[in-house]
C-alpha cells in the first residue's frame, strides 16, 4: 500500500482540501477490497478522494494531498 502521499525525499504540496493521514491505515492492511472499505479508510485517512490501484497497473505520479492511494 503506498498511503497518503509520495516518497518522503518528494516535498509536500499544498492544496485546498483536507490532508490525508495514514498513521491509521495499518488496520486495513491485508482485507479484501470493497466498497464499504474504501469508505471507512477514507474516513480513517481523513482523504476526500480515494484511488485503488491493482497489481501492474500503471498510475500517474502526481501528488495530491487530499487522495488516499492503495495499491
């Protein structure tokens, strides 16, 4: 799972939104995905979108400080 934002070495971006948190994402990790997932890590994360990425597909590196990211 890659979290909240980017790579550490990769300076933050400010946006207008709320900034996501993954300090407590840990629980999700390793649960089937579903719908009703995506709502409670968004809810965790504080996010306002949430992107699933699957193993091998491609996704853009853009950083948005408001977007969970799960791979």
């Amino acid at each position: 799972a890659q979290g909240c934002g980017p790579p550490p070495a990769t300076p933050p971006v400010a946006e207008k939104g709320g900034p996501c948190r993954d300090d407590a994402l840990a629980a999700f990790v390793g649960k089937p995905v579903s719908a009703e997932l995506g709502a409670e890590m968004l809810k965790a994360s504080g996010a306002r979108t949430l992107r699933w990425g699957g193993p091998g597909m491609a996704m853009t590196m853009d950083y948005r400080q408001d977007r969970l990211t799960v791979a």
